[in-house]
C-alpha cells in the first residue's frame, strides 16, 4: 500500500468516526486538535487502526505522531513490518 492509498484510507475512516470535513485532514495539521481527541477517543483510534489497516498499535506507537504526516509515517512503518 502506498502513502496515496494511505491518506485516501484515512481521510475516510477518521472522517466518519470523529465526525470531522475530511479536508480538516492534512499533512501538518495536528492530529489529536483537528480530530479533538481525548483520552477515550485514542482507543477508538486504536480501533479504527486495526480495522482498516490490520495490524495492532500501543501507547507507545503514537508518542512522536503529532501531525497528519507523523500519523502517515507511523502507518507505512507498522505496515511494512507485516508485508
């Protein structure tokens, strides 16, 4: 899966599941304001993760994701560890 297919993927699912413009989702915006994420939503996060991209994420793995972007390169990272 490329990084296109991934920000397309994406746009979509954290679109519908926090409810915001999917034009709000972009590179260097900032992940946690844009989507207003609290402590509760980052499991919901968590969950949409391994829905739509099948593999499991942790605490851990969302330490340095600040922007979009960083959301993006962790989401390459964590795939091509399963290719």
């Amino acid at each position: 899966m490329n990084r296109e297919e991934i920000i397309t993927i994406t746009r979509k699912f954290l679109s519908e599941e926090f409810e915001v413009d999917p034009s709000t989702i972009e590179g260097e915006n900032n992940l946690k304001t844009t989507l207003d994420l609290d402590s509760l939503d980052y499991v919901d996060l968590v969950v949409v993760i391994e829905e739509n991209f099948g593999f499991k994420t942790n605490a851990d793995d969302f330490q340095k994701v600040i922007t979009f972007n960083d959301f993006y390169d962790m989401v390459e990272r964590k795939l091509s560890k399963i290719v």
